[in-house]
C-alpha cells in the first residue's frame, strides 16, 4: 500500500515537472513569436551606427553617446514639408499615448526628428516645430555631410528638389520610415509607413521586451 502511495506521487512530481517544462517552452515560443506588425526587426543582427555629431533644438551636442541608455526612434523630415513630416510628428504623438495605454513607459524612448534641410532648419526653427507635436521630442540638425553619414548609414534617402519659379520655396523628397535604435545606439529594427499608432506602439513593445 505505502509502495502504491509513493508510486502515485512519483507520478504527480513527474506531471508537473513536465507541466512546468511545456508551460516554459510555450511561454519561450509565445515570446519568439512576438512580431513586428509594420517592420524589419534586426535584434538579432543590430547594426553600429558610424560616428556622428549634430545639434539639437537645445544648441546641445546630439551624438552616439546620446542614443545609449534607452531606445531611440529616428524620423528624418524637414519643417517646410506639407505633407509626411507633420502627419508622422503627429502619428507620433499619438503612438506616445498608445504605448502608455498598452503598458509601457514612454520613458523608456526617445522621439529625435533630423532635418534633411539644414539650409532652413535651425535649432530655432527645429524648436518650435518638435515641441508643437510633443514638449519631449527633439529636433536636430547640423552640416549636410554629418546628416549624410547618417542618413546614408541607415539607408534613409533625401534630395532636394529645385524650384525655379520660387528658390527658396523648394521640396525635399525623403523617406518615410522610422528607424529604431537600441539603448546601446545600435539600429534595431526599420519600421515601415504607412504608420499607425496602435501598431507602433506595439512595435515599440515588442522591441522593449
């Protein structure tokens, strides 16, 4: 009778060894399974960004030390854009707002806007355009070719488009993503437009995480 009793909870300790093992391998599994819904995730490979220095709407240094700490996300514009520029600073505000309400931390991010135009944007300009869509969104600008190290690192593309009629009253075409980067200034992942806020900010999550 004692053999059958320690054989039964032998028996129970082996169950929910195994219980213990498959709920870890699911959990495990439902993790890796966690996808990014408008974008490439590179975590698995993330990429050094080269050496670069810019200024941001405070007049302060915005460098690679800058980016290490936290999460980063980049989105490359300029204040004359009639279109894209302020439909993204404003999606971003919202994403703010959506990531706070799926849980996370906006603390854990910072939002950076670099001008592709820095013949117009200064810090000044930059300043009052950035804190509009959100008081804790930088600006940054700096020399063309410090902007084109990074823009050409993160395969961010740009150019001018004359205007004849009016010179300085020209478009910049440029793209649209948004390019996370990790707390150690590494890019992470390349987050696709057209963008939505529920989905970045689930982006955002799952790139936290």
């Amino acid at each position: 009778m004692a053999s059958l009793k320690t054989h039964h909870i032998i028996v129970l300790l082996v169950a929910a060894l195994l219980a213990a093992v498959v709920g870890f391998w699911t959990g495990s599994l439902n993790k890796e399974r966690a996808v990014l819904i408008g974008g490439t995730d590179m975590r698995s490979a993330p990429r050094a960004l080269p050496s670069f220095t810019l200024t941001d709407h405070n007049g302060q240094t915005l460098n690679n030390d800058r980016l290490k700490g936290h999460w980063t996300l980049f989105f490359f514009g300029y204040t004359h854009c009639p279109d894209i520029c302020p439909t993204t600073m404003a999606m971003l505000k919202e994403t703010m707002a959506a990531y706070t309400a799926q849980g996370g931390d906006t603390a854990d991010w910072q939002v950076i806007f670099v001008s592709v135009d820095p013949e117009r944007d200064t810090p000044e300009q930059l300043a009052s355009y950035v804190t509009y869509f959100n008081k804790d969104f930088l600006g940054a600008t700096g020399k063309a070719e410090e902007i084109a190290v990074l823009t050409r690192s993160l395969g961010i593309l740009h150019m001018k488009v004359d205007n004849p009629d009016n010179p300085e009253n020209y478009l910049v075409d440029h793209s649209a993503s948004i390019i996370a980067i990790d707390p150690q200034g590494r890019e992470a992942a390349v987050l696709n437009a057209p963008h939505q806020p529920v989905n970045l900010a689930h982006d955002m999550l799952v790139l936290v995480d």
